[in-house]
C-alpha cells in the first residue's frame, strides 16, 4: 500500500499574496492543506511603549497611525477609555458625529476589503470598481475632516470640528451615490457566479470554533454568532438605534456556515447598514458644543490629576478594538495596552485553512481582513538567537513581576 506523504510550504513573510509581513508555515499532501501554523512579529512598531511617553491628546494622533484604515477606531477606543476612567463627559452632538465617522470609515474599510478579495481570486474588474467608487467616501472624508486618511478628529470629551449645516447636503448626496450603486454592488458580491464558486465552502469557521477561539467583528457573525459591541456595548449614538442589529447572512435567508461567501455576505449587507445609520444621525443630530472642552493644556491638566483605569470598547470595521489605559498623576498614561480585531482573529486561520486547497490560501486569508501591524506583538528570543517556548509557569512569572514594576512607579 502507497504511504501517504506530506511536505512542508512555508509562505511568507514576504510574498505578493499578503499585503504585510507574515509568515505561514504549512503542512500540505499534494494540493491540500494538511496543517497550518502562523508567524508573526515582522512588524513590530512599539507604540504602546511609545505612547506613554506621550501625553495624554499626542497620545490621540500616535493611535490614529496603528491602523490608518480604522483611523478612527483605534483614537475611539482609546478616547473612550479615559473618559470612563476620569468621568469625562462627551457632548451629544459629538456623540453623533463620532458615529457618523466610524461608520463613514466602515463604508470606506469593507469597499476596500472587497477589492482586495476580489484581487486575491483573480477578479481584477471587481478590484477596480469598488476601490473606483471607493474613492466618494475618501473625498468625503477629506471635506469633512481635512485628510483622507488619519482624521485627527477627535479629542477627549468631543470631536475637533463640526458637520455644519453646510456639509449636511454634501454628506446626502454621497449616501445618495451609494444607495443609488448598492443594488449592483451586492449583486455582483453576493451574486456573480465567479465569486461564488470561489468563496462558497470555502475556509469554513463553524459557529464553535467561533465561540472558542474568540473571533469578532464579520468573521464572528458569517459564523453566526450575533455579536456587535455597538449593540452589546453601545457608546456614542448607538444606544438611540434600537432598530439596529448584527448583520447576518440569515437577512438574505441563507444559514450561516462560516466561510468566506458568508463573510463576503456580511461585509456587503454592512454597507447599506451604515448607510442608514450615518441618515440616522443626520436626521436626529442634536444642537450643541462639539466638545466639553477645546483648550488641550486645561484637558491635560484636568487628567493630570486624575488616577483610575478604564477600558473602551469599540466595534471597527474587521470587528471589536479593545483599549486599557492607566491613569495616575501623570500628563499622559502611565499604562497602555490595545487589542485589535486581527489579534482575536488570526487563531481562526488554523481551522480555516485546515483541508483548504493551495490555492485558495490568499482569499482565507484576505476573508477575515487582517492587519497584521495592529496585532504584532514581541518576539523573545535567547542571547545565543534560539527560540525558546514561554510555559504557563514562566508567562505567570512575568505577569508578577510586571504587576510589581508597574506598582512601583504608580501610587495607584
């Protein structure tokens, strides 16, 4: 009897599939997947080191750069987090503009993704279009914030500039361009036929594999789950949308089997979601400041005295950013930790390209929208070079003993 032999691919970390540095090592039996294991940490840039070094609005505009597509998402969360811990209270109008910038940059995220997706099975038209149409939210974007990327809207209590009544006319008609293309652009995603031979059965995350390796944002819902933190956790004008709920690809009657259809199917109903919801706040925006306050130096002054901790949660287009900030007498936090979409979902990647073809690694990849630079974390090695396995034991150790440093340099 023939033995059944298998050999080692390793993709990455360089490679014209993936559009960051990661390495994937995989066990294959002729064009099938066997096992696949991932590495990471070429991408390591250190900002949580680097922005408690930096007071508290610097530290704002560092977290826009840890993602500068969810340039929003990341300042949120962490905007959302001091503000819990010093009990800063954010206007209602900055509330709802808040919104209406998260979900603008939802709007612009999963057109990306889609061109993206599109590119990785070879359907480069796809590509075009939406990152062509793609470019209406960018130049919005721009109008409303002074950049298409890295918004620097935000601050501690507010937003730093308004959505006047001028620009309300202006914003219509870019949901109006959208409303009026989102028919065709849900019938060739969801419907071409070269797309669903492509996707379907496809990288199947099942609904508990789901809820045991954590997975968030649309990787979670194409599995089924319903979990959205702006229904589970709702901040700014979510909590006025009762009406809102997870996307599902059961809107469309089909049952949820995790692949990459599914995902596709999520993303693509969460266009026209944010559609309605960016109408809603337009329709509802109350009067008001923008802001508590605009002087920085009082913001910083006021949290200089400040000491506590607080954490913000906040649903970004691939899915829920978490961020934990320490306050304690200081100008800017004495502690940070931020933990990003991709970083809860990479595990799901194992099941996902467990039996998949080689060549359908690109589209799995691509269908949980990664981003490897928000989730890289340090790599140890020993002074000779070697690598060496951290045990529960040793990871425990650390954890000690970073308690203790942090209790020496906080008197909280």
């Amino acid at each position: 009897m023939k033995t059944k032999q298998t050999y080692n691919l390793n993709i990455g970390p360089t490679h014209p599939a993936f559009k960051e540095p990661v390495k994937f090592n995989f066990e294959v039996d002729g064009e099938q997947v066997v096992k696949a294991d991932i590495d990471f940490g070429y991408t390591h840039r250190g900002i949580e080191k680097l922005a408690m070094s930096r007071n508290f609005i610097e530290v704002i505009y560092l977290l826009e750069r840890v993602c500068g597509i969810c340039s929003v998402s990341h300042p949120m969360a962490y905007c959302l987090a001091i503000e819990q811990a010093a009990e800063l209270e954010v206007t209602p109008r900055a509330k709802y503009i808040r919104t209406i910038l998260g979900e603008l940059e939802r709007l612009h995220s999963h057109l990306l993704w889609a061109g993206v997706a599109a590119h990785e099975i070879g359907f480069d038209t796809l590509w075009m279009y939406t990152w062509n149409i793609r470019e209406t939210v960018m130049d919005l974007l721009e109008v409303i914030t002074g950049n298409r990327v890295n918004y620097a809207m935000l601050t501690l209590g507010g937003v730093r500039r308004d959505i006047t009544d001028e620009l309300v006319p202006v914003v219509y008609e870019v949901l109006d361009y959208y409303r009026s293309l989102y028919n065709r652009v849900s019938e060739i995603l969801m419907g071409d036929k070269s797309v669903q031979l492509r996707s379907e059965g496809v990288g199947i995350l099942s609904h508990v594999e789901a809820v045991e390796l954590c997975a968030v944002g649309p990787t979670a819902r194409a599995s089924g789950l319903s979990r959205d933190v702006r229904i589970d956790y709702p901040v700014n004008a979510y909590p006025d949308m009762t009406w809102l709920k997870p996307a599902s690809p059961r809107d469309i009657g089909r049952e949820p089997v995790g692949d990459v259809y599914d995902r596709i199917v999520v993303r693509t109903l969460e266009i026209l979601q944010s559609i309605e919801i960016i109408e809603f706040c337009l329709e509802n925006m109350p009067e008001g400041d923008i802001a508590t306050e605009t002087n920085s130096i009082k913001i910083i002054n006021k949290l200089k005295k400040v000491q506590g901790e607080g954490i913000g949660r906040y649903e970004a287009p691939r899915g829920e950013v978490a961020h934990y900030d320490l306050l304690d007498n200081r100008d800017g936090p004495a502690l940070i930790k931020v933990k990003a979409p991709t970083y809860s979902n990479a595990p799901a990647w194992v099941p996902m390209l467990s039996g998949a073809e080689i060549a359908d690694i690109p589209i799995i990849v691509a269908s949980i929208d990664p981003c490897i630079a928000c989730a890289d974390r340090m790599s140890f090695t020993k002074p000779n070079g070697d690598n060496y396995i951290l045990t529960s034991a040793d990871l425990h150790k650390m954890s000690v003993e970073k308690t203790r440093e942090v209790s020496r340099t906080c008197t909280l």
